[in-house]
C-alpha cells in the first residue's frame, strides 16, 4: 500500500508542480490565479494521501482522485471547442500535452489507492 500512496502523491504533486511552473514561467489573469489554488490543493491532498491513516486513506485518495479527474477535465474543456471560463488553450499551450499525461496516469494511479484502501478497510485489514 505505500507503493501506492507514494505514487498517489507523487502524481498529485506533478499536476500541481505543472500548473505551479505555469504560473512562474507567465500565467496570469484568472487562470494564474485558478493554477496556484491547483498547485496549493494538490500538496494539501498528496500530504493527506502519506499521512492518513488506514481508515482515512480511502477518502483521502478519493478526493485527490476527484481533484485530479477534474483538473483533467477542466484542461480537454478548455481544448475543444467551448472555452472554459471564456479561456481556450490549444495543444501547442506549454506543458499541456504533459498536463494530459501526468492527469490521465493519476486519475489511475488514484483509483487503484482509492480501491486498495477500501477493499482493505471493508476486510478489516489495518
């Protein structure tokens, strides 16, 4: 299960150092401040992921699983067609492709956390 936890917050931590790097290399406006309050929120979830207990594990991978689906989310919206929040970005945006990679990885990686622990914390398991 650390094996787990450890990548669990080491994704978390990627999107958040993506959007963090973003932010200092010339994002503004709105959406620099929309990527530092990512940047904050994935630390605060990949922390909670290391040191949650057992009985918290599941509900702390499953909000940083929720934070990353829609953070990946929020990134396809802003690539199709409908902008999001009037702000459109395009694959050719800095960092996006990464941007994908690391979120799409993390929403699995923090499912199978998010499962792991639950199917130990129903069998009891500590």
């Amino acid at each position: 299960m650390a094996v787990w936890r450890g990548l669990s917050a080491a994704f978390l931590l990627g999107m958040g150092g993506i959007h963090l790097f973003l932010v200092l290399t010339g994002t503004g406006g709105l959406l620099g401040v929309l990527f530092v309050v990512n940047a904050v929120g994935a630390v605060a979830l990949a922390v909670a992921v290391i040191v949650a207990g057992q009985q918290r594990l599941a509900l702390a991978s499953a909000l940083g699983l929720l934070f990353v689906l829609g953070t990946l989310l929020a990134l396809l919206i802003a690539l199709s067609p409908v902008s999001l929040f009037g702000m459109r970005s395009s694959l050719g945006y800095r960092l996006a492709p990464t941007s994908i990679v690391v979120e799409s990885v993390g929403v699995v990686v923090l499912a199978v956390t998010t499962v792991l622990a639950l199917r130990k914390r129903a069998g009891g398991v500590r």
